[in-house]
C-alpha cells in the first residue's frame, strides 16, 4: 500500500525503492552479514530488518537512521509485524515455534533518537515460560525497568503551527480544513417524513411506462387481478347451488349416484374457492 518495496543487496545492505518512481529513496548501511527476512511496519514508518549475526535491526524511513538493535540468541529465520503493529512474530534457528515481541512504544515513552555508531546491542532473551525444577512455579522474569518519568508534551513552538501525529497522511488531513467538511455535511433542509404511498404503485400503458397520480385514474391500466366471479361454475355447481335455494338436494344425491369414483371426486374438488367455489356452507 506504501509504494516501497525493500531490497537485499549482496553486498549486505538493504535498498528501499519506489515503485511508482522506479528509483531507491533508502539505502541503509552495509551489514557484516546475511540478511534473513525483514518487513515494514503497518504505517510504513520503520522496516525491521534480522541477519545472521543474530541482530534485529529497526530503521526509521523518513529519518533513515537506526533507532532499535538488539541481540538474541539464536538468529532469526523469518519474522513479521502485526496488522496493527502491536507485536512482532519471529522464528529462530534450531528452535520450534514462533516468538511474540510487545512494541514498547505503544506502553510506554520511548525515544527513537539514532543510535549512535559505537552502539553495543543487547542481549534480549527470547519470550517463553519456564518450569522451576523443585516447585514447578513459572520463573517470573524479574527484569528491572527503566523509570522513565511522567512524559510532558512539549510546548507548542507558534499558535498557528499544527502538530501532527504518526497517523497515515490520509488519517489527519482532513482535520486542517474541519469546519469547511463540518459545513459541506450539514443539511440544507431539516428531514421530513416520506408522504404515504400506496404499496403498488400503477403504471401507464406505453413504451415508457411511468407512474400514474392517485387523482389520474382515468389513465390507470387496468388490474391484472383476476377475481373468481368470473370463473365458469361447472353443471354440479349449477345445480348445488339451485337445490341451496329451494333447501332440497335429493337430485344432487340421485347425480352422485350415476357418476363413479372419479367423477365424484373431481366434482368436490371444483366446489373448492380455487376453482370457482365458496367456502360458506
């Protein structure tokens, strides 16, 4: 998403090239050995970099110095940052597994001023869990932290300076001209309730069909709803119906009798509403 792409020379040093510009942009100091893996940071601010040396390198891109080294003990394999840059995962040699590093960033105030070129890396253990031989307590890694102090923003330099954060550009832009977005997004006109329409609404007959006013209805097509009065009722139905009038119903049960099986059963099931009948008995 960056646009940079990282490169491994063979003479150990690491090249970061714009794509879209097609030109390197970085070029990092040589190693002393075989680079690994490495891999950029979410907001392609830093490209964390491993080698043979069993050295984890951290180099801050629009600075391009090195802000982050350490030692482990045994070199990494592969390793890769975390969508959200919480966690690095490494995997190191003769050892199973992959290993979680916390960003210290994200917890505490760290200074990513440049190492300076005498800087000796330290030896940084890998993260796992231990079994106590006697108790068989976890040992608890009892690591004395640097007490860094209360972190006090610095003063801002003019009233009219802005100062920005370590968010994607996209993230912040917008906020220089907030009230000009504020008043492009406000409605012109307080919302109003949609009038009720009908749940159909009818059409005009053409080759452009439009929608018909509810007080045009002389140019309403007609329904397509077909209503069962006007199905034909069969000669049974017929006559049912005249015996209902006159309360007898002997010639219905003398024309059950001529009629088979079949017949019969075809006649009942046309008295039903579907094929023209009534369901009132």
């Amino acid at each position: 998403e960056s646009g940079m792409l990282a490169v491994a020379s063979d003479d150990f040093s690491v090249c970061v090239v714009d794509v879209e510009l097609r030109r390197v942009v970085r070029a990092f100091a040589s190693y002393y050995s075989q680079i690994t893996d490495m891999t950029f940071s979410p907001d392609a601010r830093w490209l964390v970099t491993s080698s043979t040396d069993k050295l984890v390198r951290t180099w801050d891109l629009p600075s391009g110095c090195l802000v982050d080294c350490f030692e482990v003990p045994s070199p990494v394999t592969s390793l890769d940052l975390s969508p959200t840059g919480e966690f690095l995962a490494t995997a190191h040699a003769d050892d199973l597994g992959v290993f979680l590093w916390a960003n210290a960033t994200l917890y505490s105030h760290v200074t990513l001023r440049p190492l300076p070129l005498d800087y000796v890396p330290r030896i940084a253990e890998l993260p796992a869990t231990t079994i106590d031989d006697e108790g068989g307590e976890p040992i608890e890694d009892n690591d004395e932290l640097m007490d860094m102090g209360a972190y006090e923003s610095p003063d801002q330099l003019a009233p009219d300076m802005v100062t920005l954060s370590k968010l994607p550009y996209s993230r912040w832009q917008n906020l220089l001209n907030i009230e000009v977005v504020k008043k492009r997004n406000k409605p012109k006109e307080p919302p109003s309730a949609p009038k009720a329409a009908p749940f159909f609404l009818p059409t005009t007959t053409g080759l452009d069909p439009q929608f018909v006013k509810l007080d045009d209805k002389e140019n309403m097509a007609p329904s397509k709803i077909t209503s069962f009065e006007h199905f034909q009722l069969s000669a049974f139905a017929k006559l049912l119906n005249s015996c209902a009038e006159t309360n007898n119903y002997e010639p219905v049960f003398e024309r059950l009798k001529e009629l088979g099986p079949s017949s019969v059963d075809f006649e009942i099931r046309g008295l039903s509403p579907e094929a023209g009948g009534s369901s009132e008995a």
